[in-house]
C-alpha cells in the first residue's frame, strides 16, 4: 500500500522538535544510557510505552467469515493451502541475494517450467502478500514472488539507500525469474510502493542487470496496480503536508542514525577496553529496545488509520483471505526491521523525480505498462493518482473516468484502465483484478 504521506505524518514536527542533540562525544552515556533516559528527550508520541507486537497490524480483526472466494477449477487442483492459511501452496523457495548488498530476499517460484512470460509479484509498502490472493486467482500459471528487504524473511541492511537497493532488486529478481524458468521474457505485476521502486529501476538502465531486467520485460509487460509517481521540485505533487512530514522524518531518522553511528563507535571502542565491554553490552541492547520503540510508534498511527479500510468491500477473495493476511502482518510487525524499512521507504519516496524523459526510455525499448486505476481509492486523491499516468504521456481528464474507461499513450504501449475497486483491490477483489490484468 502506498499511504506515504500518512506514514509520515505519523511524526509531528513537534516530535522533532524535543529530539536531544546527538552526542558529541563516545561518552557512554548518550548512546548507551537505558530506554527510559534517552526516550526522556523525546516527544512522547515519538517513544511511547513499548508497543506490542500483535496490535501492529494493518488489518481489521475479522468479526465475521470472508466472503466466498474463488471455485478452483476441476482439472489439475494445485496444491492445498496451508492449514490455517488461505493461500495456496506449490510454492519452492530458493533465496536470492540482493543486487545491492547481497541480503538474503525471500524469492518463490511454482508452475511449469518453460513459460513463455511468467509472472513475478511484489506486493506493497506494509503488505508484502498484498499480491498473493491474485496470484491464487491464476494458481496454474508460472509465478515467482518477491518480498522486498525488510519484509520477514528477507533481511534488513541499515544505511543502505533503500529506493535504489530496491529498485536493483527488482531487476535482480526478473532475471532470476526468467532463468528459472527459461523464459525469454517476463511479466512484472507491482502494488502500490513496489511500482515507484520500478519507476527508479527505470531510471537506473546504465546498471547492467537493469539493462538485462528491461530487455526481458520488453517481451512481457509491467502491470502497475494502484500506484502513482512523483516529480521532484512540484510542490503539488503530494502536497504541503507531505514535504512538512518528510522534513520532521528526516530530521527524527537523521538524530536515530547519528546516535546509531556513536554507539557503534563506543562498541568498537569497547572491544579493545575489556573495562568497557559490560557498559557497551548492555548499553547497546537498551539503545536497540528505544531504538525499535521510536520506529514502531511512528508507523502505528499509520496502520491505525488504514485498518478501516479493509473492513468492507471484499468479493472475489478465497475464504479466510483476511485473517490470514492479519496473521501475516502480525508476525511482520515483530520484527523491528519491518517498522523501520517502512519509515525508510516513505521518505525515500519523496526524491523520486519519474519524468517523461524516464518514461521515453520504456518506451524506445518497447516494454508494455498497464496502469490500474481505482477509481475508490482511499489513499490516492484522483490528481494524485494523475500523476503517473501524466508522467507516462496519458492523457487524462481533470476529471477522474468512470470505472471501465481505457486511457492510453500516442504509441498504445502505455494504457490507464479505470476498475471498480479501492486501494486494497488486489485482496478484496483479485478475481476481479486478473480479468481487468488479462492474466
């Protein structure tokens, strides 16, 4: 999902204001004082009691049974769900190290071997499985599945630039999934924040393994799900709102980032000063626990504001759809990794500059896009929402199109269709959803 600005207004610019300066010194104790006297600077609705895991969810808890799903075809039944898991089986995972920095990502494949364009999924910002129930809507197709750095189990680098580690990983991925399974080209199906880190993919073609990620998905298609884009130096892009909220981000990340710095330096330290070891051990793990709290807290009342939406609207989606992407997401959210990655994603989004410049490059090698646009969503205002298709040379009215409209590009090989659906339409509707795709 791709509520960005919300994300970050979860951090007033007032939580940044009581941020203590960080440490001059390697001192012990700034960078390794208990939770209590370093949160003590802090505004509370930056570091608040500790959060508990199972409330982090962006899911609403389901008073009532999902309703019915897809029948499964007679022939061929793929293999069962799980039990107490919705979504189908099959899958073989087989890690792949990122592009980037070689973390370990969680890559998954099932179905035949030799396809002409399998398709490989990557959810959105918090809810990496967000594409697992229209994968379930096409089982007997080839598929691969992507979880992006942060998203248990893949791992987490801090420091690393996670726009662009993203955007390489991606690339990574399509040309691990045509070489499974020998395909000569791909289709790439993205939600929400995983279509921005496409659109930096783009931008970074001088990349060798981008290049080779291009030139597969040109004898395939990029199909993007209820995303936008962002040009930078607009101040209409996101709003006011947002560049405030980025600018309180930033701030609080850089104060965490500086301390992050001095407590490695007083370990390091530590190591040749057996005195200091004791300090440096426990020190170290109270600064981890604030540390984690802070990054929590601040995306909770993100989460808080979505779960309404995901209370109503589900049609097409298998039985127990949504509790087991409550489980899913709960089990994500104990892990600090997770509240921190979506953090760094949200501000890393804000310099994404996508021109029409970047779009000319899909174009000249001939790569397909199809942009769904729903036409309910929450989180995406229509001008928003315009935004992509603008970059792209679609033209669109001031006007948002009634559901069913096709929007394309002077060349057709860039087209907008509008679908009846919110932002969450992958899940609650992903019968839907293939049909609008052609999967």
């Amino acid at each position: 999902m791709l509520a960005i600005a919300l994300v970050l207004s979860s951090v007033s610019a007032a939580a940044v204001v009581r941020l203590p300066a960080a440490p001059t010194s390697l001192a012990p104790a700034a960078p390794v004082a208990a939770p209590s006297s370093l949160s003590a600077g802090l505004s509370p609705a930056f570091v608040p009691a500790p959060v508990a895991a199972a409330s982090l969810s962006v899911l609403p808890a389901a008073s009532a049974p999902a309703a019915p799903g897809l029948a499964a075809p007679a022939a061929a039944a793929p293999a069962a769900a799980a039990p107490g898991d919705a979504f189908l089986g099959g899958w073989r995972e087989t890690p792949v190290a990122s592009a980037a920095d070689g973390t370990p990502l969680h890559f998954e494949t099932r179905g035949p071997v030799q396809a002409a364009a399998p398709a490989l999924f990557v959810g959105g910002l918090t809810m990496a499985d967000s594409l697992r129930p229209l994968a379930d809507a096409r089982p007997r197709r080839a598929q691969a599945y992507l979880r992006l750095r942060g998203h248990p189990p893949s791992g987490w680098v801090r420091g690393a630039d996670v726009l662009d580690a993203d955007a390489r990983d991606l690339a990574r991925a399509v040309i691990e999934t045509a070489a499974r399974f020998r395909s000569k080209g791909v289709t790439l199906v993205l939600h929400s924040y995983a279509g921005l880190a496409f659109q930096r993919m783009v931008q970074l073609e001088a990349d060798p393994e981008v290049d080779r990620a291009l030139a597969l998905l040109s004898r395939g298609r990029v199909d993007l799900v209820t995303t936008t884009s962002r040009r930078a130096g607009d101040p209409g892009s996101w709003g006011p709102d947002y560049q405030a909220a980025a600018q309180a981000l930033s701030a609080a990340t850089g104060w965490l980032d500086s301390v992050d710095a001095q407590t490695r330096a007083f370990q390091d330290a530590a190591r040749w000063n057996p005195l200091l070891a004791p300090v440096s051990t426990i020190g170290g793990a109270a600064w981890e626990e604030t540390r984690a709290r802070a990054f929590a807290a601040a995306v909770q009342p993100f989460l808080d504001t979505a779960r309404p939406h995901l209370e109503h609207g589900w049609s097409s989606s298998r039985p127990g759809t949504r509790e087991t992407l409550q489980a899913r997401a709960r089990e994500d959210a104990r892990h600090p990794d997770w509240n921190e990655a979506i953090l760094r994603r949200s501000l890393a989004v804000g310099r994404l500059d996508f021109t029409p410049a970047d779009a000319q490059r899909l174009r000249a090698r001939g790569v397909r896009l199809l942009v769904v646009v729903a036409d309910q969503d929450q989180l995406l205002t229509w001008p928003v929402r315009r935004l992509l298709l603008e970059a792209l040379g679609i033209p669109s009215p001031a006007a948002e199109p009634p559901a069913g409209a096709e929007l394309s590009d002077p060349s057709g090989l860039f087209v907008a269709r509008i679908v009846s659906g919110d932002h969450y339409l992958p899940v609650k509707d992903p019968g839907g959803l293939a049909a609008a795709l052609s999967l």
